[in-house]
C-alpha cells in the first residue's frame, strides 16, 4: 500500500507553489488555482533558471522518455505528478525526498473503451473485411462472435475493473485476476488453470519486475488454440519472439496497443505478422484524456496547498 503523505511535504504554509509543466494550457490551469501558484513551462532539454529552478513540483511531458536530468536540477523538488497512470519510466529513479504520483483514471475510460473496440474487432474480422474492402474485392466470411465467449481480464485495477464493465453489456464470461486473490478475483499463480479455458486474454496490468515478460512462452502455450491475445499495458509485458512464434504458427491471434521495441521500428516482424491488429499505443488518445489527466494536476495541487493527503501515490523515494 502507497504511503499516506500530506501536502505539507511538498509546501510550506503561505509559501508560494512552483509548478514546472509542459505546456502553455496545462500553466494556465495550474495558476488558476491559487494565486500562490507560480508555473513555468519548459520544453525538453531546457534547463531551469531563476523562479523556474525553485520548482517544488514537476509534470512530466506524457509519453517518451523521462528527463531525469530535470529532476536532478530541480533542488527543492518534492513532488513528481504524472499525466499518466504508468510510472515505471520514474519510479524508483528520482532524487531522496521525492513523491511520485500518478493520474490514475485519467486514461481509464478512452483505455477501456480501445480494449472493447480492439476485442470486436478482431472477433469479427473487421481488418480483414478492411484490407479486402481497399483491394475492391467482395468477400463474405464469418469470424467468432464476442457475444457468450469467455474472457480473461488479466489486472484488476482501475482499467481492468472498466473493461469488465464495458464487457459485461456482451453477454461474455468474464473471469478476472490479479497478483493478489480476493473476493471475485483470482490470483496469477492460477493462471495455467485459467489461460487454457479462456476465448479472449486482455493483458492491462502496470509494468512491475513481476509483470516484466509475464506473457511469455510459457504463456502463450498455455492458451487455447485459436485464442486472441489483447495487450493494453506495455510492450515489455509480452515476449515479442515468443508471440511472434504463435502468430506465425497460426495458433493465435493478437490486438496490441504497445510493443517491444516502441515504436515499432520500420521493418520490424509484428508489422507483417498474420493475424495481428495493431495500433501505435493510442489506447488513451482521446481529446477528453488530455482534460482528465489536467484536472488531475489541478486536484493535487489544490491538495497540496490545503496540506491534505496526495492522492494516487505510487511511491516516495
């Protein structure tokens, strides 16, 4: 369980909050908090200077890599605020004294949403009626239904729970699991009891040394014949060679938002393997995500200030 920290941690009363960010609307929310608010943005590679380097708190850019270096030239920072519900890319690497959190459901309902469209997709067929619609080629087929399949749903956290949700309107047998077992929720260590009586896998869990290549050979072995592997979480969760291996064989299919290497290089196998929808990790990428994830910022600033709890703690180094 994440520390309960307070936001005096990050500010003094009546000290004035200095906020880096990473774009001019995301300033421009920041500062209409409070007038104690000060935000500076900054663009990669900047360095801070003057009010800027007195920051307490830093929003990372979403997506790409984290500037560490920013961390490290940022003397009084207390308070790393995510605008996304990963952190691995920062956890456990910032300076001593430093709280990371995340924006946890910021990306949870457009994530949700891309799983479903991704699952019916596929079930359905629809890239191949695609691909046949761009070669002019009238061709009937029929694909699997969704519709009274059975789905596995591996992560029970806050995305995991709204694809369940979503899924339920599908008539699907829904059977869901996580690290730790609990009341409606299966732990991973039955896994191999699960894997091989289940139509769908959706794979939404947060990158942890323990997640790291969990769908691996092993895995996917496991799995039924002709079963459809949907991966939502990141790349470095699947074994790309050993799903390669399936997808070649025919044995399975695939939906991924993310992979390993991203981006995808030009040339890479996944482009080319059959049976495989793929997307260029936009499962959150929609105009409201950008919304939620500052509201988010907005809220824990106004936490800050007031000295209440942080909320979507992933950890204080």
């Amino acid at each position: 369980m994440a520390p309960q920290i307070t936001g005096s941690a990050v500010v003094g009363p009546d000290e004035t909050l200095h906020v880096v960010v990473p774009s001019r609307a995301l300033a421009a929310a920041v500062e209409a908090v409070s007038p104690r608010v000060r935000a500076h943005r900054l663009d990669p590679g900047d360095v801070p200077a003057g009010e800027a380097a007195q920051a307490q708190v830093w929003v990372p850019r979403g997506g790409g890599g984290a500037d560490l270096g920013l961390a490290a030239a940022l003397p009084r920072l207390r308070l790393v605020q995510l605008l996304s519900a990963g952190a691995e890319k920062f956890a456990g690497r910032l300076p001593e004294g430093v709280v990371l959190c995340n924006a946890r459901g910021a990306h949870t309902p457009s994530t949700a949403e891309w799983v479903v469209a991704a699952v019916l997709a596929a079930q359905r067929g629809l890239p191949y009626f695609v691909r046949e619609q761009d070669a002019g080629r009238w061709s009937p087929a029929a694909f699997a239904s969704l519709a009274g399949s059975r789905v596995l749903v591996v992560g029970a956290g806050d995305i995991g729970r709204a694809v369940g949700r979503m899924l339920a309107g599908f008539d699907v047998e829904l059977t869901c699991v996580a690290r730790t077992a609990r009341d409606g929720v299966h732990g991973t260590d039955e896994l191999p009891r699960l894997l091989p009586q289940a139509d769908v896998v959706v794979v939404i869990v947060p990158v942890t040394p323990e997640t790291t290549g969990l769908v691996d050979a092993g895995f996917l072995a496991a799995m039924a014949d002709g079963a459809l592997l949907v991966n939502a979480a990141r790349g470095v969760v699947v074994d790309t060679d050993a799903l390669l291996a399936e997808l070649r064989s025919g044995r399975l299919r695939a939906a991924l938002d993310v992979t390993e290497p991203e981006p995808l290089p030009e040339g890479h196998p996944l482009w080319s393997a059959p049976g495989l929808l793929l997307t260029p990790h936009v499962a959150g990428n929609v105009p409201e995500t950008n919304e939620r994830a500052a509201a988010a910022v907005v809220d824990q600033l106004t936490r800050v200030l007031a000295g209440e709890p942080l909320v979507n703690v992933v950890g204080a180094y």
